[in-house]
C-alpha cells in the first residue's frame, strides 16, 4: 500500500478503494464492539443520533457518534493506515469528526438520495472527507456506493432538503453524469472506500439477501474553516425534518 499512490488516484477520482486494509480479524473485532453498542447504547441514545428506516421501522440505517461512547471507535478514527492516506490526499492534519455506522438492512435498506457531503458540512477550503469500512460485501444489488468521477473538481452543486432521515439535504437539479461517469464501489470486508466531501455520491436500496453495512469515519484538514452560518441553516432544516417526521 503505498498512500502516494491512492492518493493520486483520490485527487484525480474524488474516491478510492484500498483492498484488504483491514483484516478478517480486525473486522470480527469491530463487529463485536458494533454489537455491544447496538445493544448497550443505541437503545439510549437521543434522536438525531440514530436513524431507522421507515418501514419496517425498526430496522436501524444509521448510528452517529460511536467513537464518543467505544474506545474501540475512538481509536479506530486515528487507525495509521487510515490516516497515512488521508493526510497523502490533502493538506493539513486529520480531525476526526464523527464515527457512523450506515446499514442496509438485506431488502429492507432504502435508498441514499444523491448529494455532497460537503453541503451538509461547509467547510473551505473543502478539505473533508469519509473513510468507510466495509463489513459485509458491497455489490451493485445491496446497494453499494456510487461515486460521480470527478465530480468533486465541482463547486458544491444546489441542494434541498431531502425528506430522507439520515441524508437530510439531496442535489436540487439532476446532474448530467456525460462528465462524471458513475462508479460502483464494490467491496469485500476490510476494504475500505475513501471519498471526497465534494464527491456526488448515492446508492440504491438493497434487494438482495445480503446486508450491507459500513463504519464511516468523517474527518477534516486542521486547515478547513466550517461556514457556521451555512451549517446552522442545514441544522435547522434537519431539526425541523425530524419534528414533521416525529408528528407524523
């Protein structure tokens, strides 16, 4: 694994996958501590925090926050092979923001409306970006991600609430994909998928028999600025999402 190389490859795609970074060891562990969490904690946690899908709506399709609640998480975020190629890709020193879980439940994952991350998070410059560990295979019927190449050479794009808990904000206008062609990002376990926060990315629901789960790590350079202002309207509109959500 040489980051040079895949940060290349990241600078020139908006994303990358390292194959077998992790091992099936190092999975099995993240997965029992994953567990532990599910059980010990989520059942705590306040909304905002924890996204299940509408229906059946008890199946859960995101977790934010484990690294606040798991040493496992914690020191998961600062893994060196993790941070060698992200620091390879952009300038400045990793921060670590958050460590999520995104599931697709097997039939029951709905899909993943397309958008940036980036407008969720509004920094400048936009040095942001996500690590995810793959811990069931990704496929084209499970919904694996997919990434618009080079789209994140783009400005953020228009966004608008989405209506979809968990991915509050989606592209207003359908982008033409003749300039960024679409990329599946198939995975085995322990691969991991390294995207821009620029990237348009989206994913379909899953159909399949196999589930297909992720742990997410969103990171910042030391050098990117957040757009308060900018991230307290894209707050509200999320609060605002959860209160219809919660009276309906």
């Amino acid at each position: 694994m040489n980051p040079n190389t895949l940060a290349e490859t990241f600078n020139a795609d908006g994303y990358v996958v390292v194959p077998g970074l992790f091992s099936a060891e190092e999975i099995a562990e993240i997965e029992v501590s994953l567990a532990a969490h599910i059980r010990d904690v989520v059942p705590h946690q306040p909304a905002g925090t924890v996204y299940y899908e509408d229906d059946p709506p008890d199946v859960i399709k995101s977790v934010f926050k484990l690294d606040k609640h798991s040493a496992t998480f914690a020191t998961l975020a600062y893994d060196p092979r993790v941070i060698a190629i992200l620091e390879a890709a952009i300038p400045g020193e990793m921060i670590c923001t958050d460590v999520g879980y995104f599931a697709k439940a097997a039939h029951d994952g709905s899909v993943t409306p397309p958008h940036q991350d980036n407008a969720f998070r509004n920094y400048h410059p936009p040095y942001t970006l996500k690590a995810s560990i793959a811990l069931d295979p990704h496929t084209e019927a499970n919904g694996a991600m997919i990434c618009l190449n080079g789209s994140h050479l783009h400005d953020i794009f228009p966004h608008r609430p989405s209506g979809v808990m968990s991915f509050s904000q989606t592209l207003t206008d359908e982008v033409d994909v003749t300039p960024y062609p679409e990329v599946s990002l198939c995975m085995s376990p322990g691969d991991v998928a390294i995207h821009h926060g620029n990237t348009i990315h989206k994913s379909s629901a899953n159909q399949s028999d196999q589930s297909r789960r992720m742990i997410s790590m969103t990171y910042k350079s030391s050098l990117a600025i957040q757009d308060e202002a900018a991230f307290g309207r894209v707050t509200r509109e999320r609060v605002a999402m959860h209160a219809a959500k919660a009276g309906e």
